[in-house]
C-alpha cells in the first residue's frame, strides 16, 4: 500500500484551491435516487468515498458520469429506474455513509435491504436515530442477519421527528426520505452543519418544499416526484481548516481560495488564541505565522457551529510545539485520539484520560515511521510532519485517499517536501 514521506521544516507559500465538500457530494449523489431525472453535480472532489458511492449507485440502478466541467469536475447522476434495492454489507461497511441510500430507496420504491454499517475505528457509530426517524414517517424496520429490511408500502407519509442529541447523519438521512413523503414533517434538534444546508439547496432545486435547514427546527412538505437539477458542491470546511493549520505548523504564509471562512470560525478563534494570524477575504482566507512559538489553548468539540471534531486531530498536532499545556475535549466520537500514540512516535508529549487530551508542547519533533487509523488522524500526522525534524513516513495511506483530494500535489505547490511512495500491491502495511 502507499505511504507518504513528507521531509519537514519547510516553510509553506502559495495558493490552496480548496475542493468541493466529501461529506455534502456523497449525500448529494444519494439524493440522485430520489428521481428519475439527471442530477447534474459540479466541484465534485475526486476521492475515494465518490468514486466508491458511484460504484454502489451503479449496482442499485444510477447511471453515473464524470467529466471535466468549466468549474472543476462534474458528476451527471441518473437514476430511470431503480435496478435493486439492495446495499450488501462489503459496500456499506466499507464506507457508513452508503447507508444513507436506505431512506432515497424507501421514499422512491417502498421497500429496501441495506446493511447495517457496523462499528469503525472511532466509536461504535450506531444508526439506531436514522431508523426511528425512518419509522417515525411510516417506515416498517425489521433487522435480521445484519441488514435492514424497511417497508413502506404505501409510501412514507410525514410525521415529527425531535432527536434526542445532534446527529449529522440522521438529520440527511431523515432529510432525504421526507421530501417524497406524503403530508408535511417536522425535524426538531436537527444537526445545523453547512452540509446539511447545501442538500436541502440541492433538494428544493429538485423541487422539494424544505424550509429552516441551517437552524434546528426544519420543515418539509412532502411532494410528490422531484426532478433534475443542477447544483454545486460546497467548500469543504475540514480541507480548509486542515490546510490552515498545516500553515500554522509549517509557518510561512498560505492562501485558501475557493472556500468560505465562515464555515471554520470556531477553528479561527482558536488559531488566532494560539497566535496565528488569520485573515478572512471574500473567496477565502490567508493564513500566516511567521516565527514565535505557539501558545497553548484549550478546546472542546461540538456539533456546528462548535469546533468540528473532523479537525481535532489536526489541532492537536499544532498543539504539540505549542508554549505550555493544552487540554483538547472530544465531545462527538468516544474513541477519536488514536493519533495522540502515533504524534508520540513524532515526539509529542500527550496524555489521553477518557474523552480529554493534555498535549504538553515540546520544542521539537522529530520524524519517524507512522500509521493512519482513520482519515482526520492520518491528515494530522501529516501536518506534524511539516514541522518536524527529518522524515515522517506516513503508512495506511488509503485513509487519506478517502477525504483528501490530491493532497501531496497541493502541499507540494506551496514547497513542502512531501511525495507518496507507491507500495507494491497486495503488500500488507
Ligand atoms: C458525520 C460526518 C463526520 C463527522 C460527524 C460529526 C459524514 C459522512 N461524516 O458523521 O465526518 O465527524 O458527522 O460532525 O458526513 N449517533 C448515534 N446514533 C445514530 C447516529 C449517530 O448514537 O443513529 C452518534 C454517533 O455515534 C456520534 C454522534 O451521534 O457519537 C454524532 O454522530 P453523527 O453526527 O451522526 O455523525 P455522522 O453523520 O456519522
């Protein structure tokens, strides 16, 4: 498998156009099932989890075409009928977010047999609030051998949803069957992350009727068929946040264009707590540090528009060669500081106790040899590597692959030393 080499110390200066949004282009294509009509997507990002849904969207019926458009790359889904209604477990576990084409599949057909996800490396992730939500609008859900059979055979009608904590996933996915559902729904303590907003965007140009999206309470009167669209992803925040602290760590002075600073604005107080200067512009952001050690803050993750916890790792390694003690709070996944052991290989001093971090910043790392356990953590030991003396070699490469679209490329127009070393295949790392 691939492994990436980053020779670290040197300063980063340029331009990071930053892609479309992962998490917002992969619920987007789900919602392509929701009509029989294309659903043209742009600034789509190339990345493993894209490439990976269309496979499934293939198998469940979609018609998936990419090309070069004039504003990055572009995905036409079209989905005349749906084939099968079937997500088997090696497509959903590889990736949790594909079991969000069970609502599209119920709201459309009536009935669906997808997979339950399973645990992954941050937490047991259940999906127990996407299925009551799915219940509550008049879905039958039966669990048997691993999957979920769901029912609807009259159609899903509307009904009122309030979650009990902020769910991202449960918000879509609730999302995505109630705008074919019969009569109006109303979902309370809904997650109000921008990706939330950019689907209901895409939605009501399909010809939903979703009004509050962005704010807890969202209100959607069903309809009774959508229809093409054409719609582009948004920025994606944690590609922004992580370039602007891979700035931070490297120091010099980068431009993030084609994103919006508004998205990562409790990620910006903290950068500026921690002495980094941080300037907004309308197309994006410039982040600068020149010199000076970093100073020590504490934090907590939230549900937007709280400190993401897609950006925590990648904070902590900033916090490693910052002056004094920080104390991070993981507050959404109960098992999210795998990096902290492997940003110990680096050098950095941190002690995990239950869901809180005290990174005591050091005055140096030093490289070593590390493995990624999930996407955010391997992107944090790449930032660490910027900075610290000597080389990193990042292994289990394919986590990166997953979130980040050419990521050497970018970081290496701004001169970091980084380059991906190809692994032979069927090697096992
Ligand atoms: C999404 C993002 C992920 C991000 C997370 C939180 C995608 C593809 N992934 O994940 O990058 O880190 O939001 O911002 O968009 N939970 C339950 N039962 C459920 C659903 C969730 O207990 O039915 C729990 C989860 O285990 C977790 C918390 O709720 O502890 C929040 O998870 P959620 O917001 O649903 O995250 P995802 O949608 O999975």
């Amino acid at each position: 498998m691939d492994r990436i080499a980053i020779m670290g110390g040197a300063r980063l200066q340029g331009e990071i156009p930053i892609s479309g949004a992962k998490n917002s282009a992969i619920k987007l294509m789900a919602a392509s099932l929701l009509t029989d009509e294309p659903l043209r997507l742009t600034n789509m990002p190339r990345l493993a989890d894209t490439r990976f849904l269309g496979r499934l969207l293939q198998r469940l019926g979609t018609e998936v075409v990419e090309s070069a458009g004039p504003d990055g790359a572009e995905t036409l889904l079209t989905t005349r009928e749906i084939m099968s209604g079937f997500a088997p477990y090696d497509l959903v576990r590889q990736m949790r977010a594909s079991f969000n084409v069970l609502g599209p599949l119920l709201a459309r057909t009536g009935q669906a047999k997808v997979s339950l996800p399973g645990g992954c490396t941050i937490g047991a992730r259940p999906v127990d609030l996407h299925l009551k939500a799915l219940e509550a609008l008049g879905a039958r859900i039966d669990l048997h051998e691993g999957y979920v059979y769901a029912q609807a055979p009259g159609g899903l009608r509307g009904g009122e949803i309030e979650f009990p904590f902020v769910s991202v996933g449960a918000t879509e996915h609730a999302l995505l069957a109630a705008v074919l559902a019969r009569g109006a729904t109303v979902l309370r303590n809904s997650a109000q992350e921008p990706e939330i907003t950019d689907l209901a965007d895409c939605l009501n140009k399909m010809g939903a009727k979703v009004e509050g999206a962005g704010t807890a309470t969202i209100r959607v009167q069903g309809v009774e068929r959508l229809t093409g669209a054409s719609h582009a992803v948004l920025p994606d925040r944690i590609e922004t946040g992580t370039y602007a602290l891979a700035a931070a760590m490297a120091g010099g002075e980068v431009r993030l264009t084609r994103t919006r600073s508004d998205f990562i604005e409790a990620l910006i107080v903290k950068m500026r707590e921690a002495g980094v200067e941080v300037t907004p512009h309308p197309d994006g952001l410039t982040v600068k540090r020149n010199g000076g050690r970093l100073k020590a803050v504490e934090l907590e993750t939230d549900p937007f528009p709280g400190f993401a916890t897609d950006l925590q790792a990648q904070f902590m390694a900033l916090m490693t060669l910052a002056d004094g003690e920080s104390v991070i709070r993981e507050t959404i996944f109960e098992n999210r500081f795998m990096h902290a052991p492997e940003l110990g290989r680096l050098g950095a001093d941190i002690s995990v106790h239950g869901g809180e971090a005290r990174v005591r910043g050091v005055e140096t790392l030093e490289g070593a040899q590390v493995m990624a356990t999930d996407l955010r953590a391997s992107v944090s030991l790449v930032i660490a590597g910027l900075a610290a003396r000597g080389e990193t070699v990042v292994n289990r490469v394919y986590h990166l692959d997953r979130g980040f679209e050419r990521l050497e490329e970018k970081l290496g127009a701004c001169g970091a030393d980084i380059r991906r070393i190809k692994g032979d295949a069927g090697e096992d790392d």
